[in-house]
C-alpha cells in the first residue's frame, strides 16, 4: 500500500518494482481528510528497466 497525503508537495508516488506483487492499493488523504483509493494491477502499470517506477495519482486508472 502507498498513500498520498496533505502533508507531501504533490500527489506522486514511487513503487520499487523489484518487490513481489500482483497489485498495489494507493490511497490518498487531501486536506479534509477524504479519502480514496485506487487498487492497481501490476500488469497495467508502464513497463520499465529500472527499479523503480514513478506515478502520479491522476494517471492511474482504477482496477479489480
């Protein structure tokens, strides 16, 4: 799980991409305290050769 916050400068999140999962639910916390969440595939996510992949809430699209 990764969360975004009020507390961060902006709504990014970073996943090492060399951990195990199959899919990963980001929540995000604005300053009224809402919460939402999206849950992930793994396989939706964009390819990369790096470790680590870097994703902006807004373009991430909600799965099963």
């Amino acid at each position: 799980m990764k969360t975004t916050t009020p507390f961060k400068s902006n709504d990014r999140i970073t996943l090492n991409m060399e951990r195990n999962f199959s899919k990963i639910l980001i929540v995000k916390i604005n300053g009224t305290f809402e919460v939402k969440g999206k849950l992930v595939d793994r396989a939706s996510l964009p390819r990369t050769s790096a470790g680590k992949l870097t994703l902006e809430w807004d373009a991430l699209a909600h799965s099963g």
